[in-house]
C-alpha cells in the first residue's frame, strides 16, 4: 500500500485543493498517496497518516509566537488553518510521523516548536505573480538536508517568500541546515535531529519546472520515511 501523506489546505474548497497541485503531484511521483487536510473538513487523524506535508500559503497571525502585529499581511492571515496546522504538528512531532515543511510550512514548523518569524524580509525578497526567480543557498554538509538532497554547499531555489527565520529566532529542538546567500543569518532549511524524518524548507521543490531535479529528492525521502 502506498505510504497515505496528509498535506495540509486553506480549505476543502475545489478551488483551494487545486492551487495545491504541485504538491499532490509530487507526492504522487514520488510514491505517495495525498490526503487532503484542511480545517473546514473533517478533524486531522493522524491515525490515518503516514506521514505529513505541511503546505506553503499565507501569513500565521503573529500571536502564535508573541509578537504583535508588524509587517504580517492580514488579509493574508487564516486563524484556523493556523490551529489546525501547528496543533497537528505538535501531535505528529510527539508521534514521531515524517515530516516535510515547505515555505509557510518551514515557519508553522518553527513556530510550534517554540521559535518566531521576521514578519517581512522587504520587497527584495517577494515574487511577483505568475513569476518566479531564483537565488542561492548553502546546504550544510553532514545534514540530513545535504544527505536527502545528495549535495551540500551552493544550490539555486525559487524564491517566493516575504516572512522567514532569523538564526536567533530558531526553536529549540531544530538545527539550521541550509543558509540564504549572501545573507547567512536568513535560514533556509532546519531539520530535528531528534525525530525520524523533520525537514523544512523555505523554498518551493514541489515547482520541479522551477528547480533542479534534485529537490524531488525531498519528496522521495518523505515518503520512503512514511512506508518504514
């Protein structure tokens, strides 16, 4: 049976799944069954997962980790995917099931944990719609992030981010491993040493027209820590 990865929604709406298509087709390539998660639908079982892909989207209300409202895009912000998500990744962190964060997910990750988000990085680092850039990273050698990846030191990402982690902003319990370059202190990639599987990445791998073939390897790695 194929290894059931939950990943995470704004909504059960038709058109809210289908903004997540690069992420169901990636777990799909890569060997997974997708389940849909969102906080309008049924609660999240994680009796039913095997392993969870926490999904990009918008801004977390910055309560979540203490701090008042201060570049954090309102209209951005969904208060309850904010619950939904960080109480489900508190609970699979307990469990110990895999987990893959991308871009919002990187900062859910570090918020439920315990860490905080520089709540806007400045126009340098947004995206224009329908538009995309890159920019390079450093993947720490000896990481779990460089031995999923199979390459440490520079690789290029798409950049679609405004908010991100600070090195001093990191929770507990999580290790820097990929770095923005030139900006070191802008973290790009953090992983638990102490879980099974805990991935985060500030970048989107689930464009493979936008990155090398490589960040597919993030995929596979989920889910072949799902099926163990």
């Amino acid at each position: 049976m194929r290894p059931r990865i939950g990943i995470t929604a704004r909504s059960s709406e038709p058109a809210a799944i289908q903004r997540l298509h690069w992420y169901i087709e990636s777990v799909q390539r890569a060997g997974g069954e997708p389940l849909i998660l969102a906080p309008d639908d049924q609660r999240p079982d994680l009796a039913r997962l095997d392993g969870l892909l926490l999904s990009g989207g918008g801004d977390i209300h910055p309560r979540w980790y203490g701090q008042p409202l201060a570049g954090t895009e309102v209209s951005a912000i969904d208060e309850a995917r904010d619950e939904m998500e960080i109480t489900l990744t508190k609970a699979a962190l307990e469990a110990d099931i895999p987990i893959l964060a991308i871009c919002r997910g990187i900062q859910v990750l570090n918020v439920a944990m315990g860490g905080a988000l520089i709540q806007d990085l400045g126009d340098g680092h947004r995206t224009p719609d329908e538009a995309y850039k890159h920019h390079l990273i450093w993947v720490v050698p000896g990481t779990l992030m460089a031995a999923t990846l199979g390459i440490s030191g520079q690789v290029a990402v798409n950049t679609y981010h405004h908010q991100g982690i600070r090195a001093d902003m990191l929770a507990p319990g999580l290790i820097a491993s990929a770095q923005a370059l030139p900006e070191r202190w802008l973290i790009e990639g953090v992983e638990s040493p102490d879980h099974r599987f805990v991935l985060g990445v500030q970048w989107h791998p689930e464009r493979y027209r936008e990155v090398p073939h490589l960040h597919q390897r993030l995929f596979q790695a989920l889910v072949r820590a799902a099926a163990d």
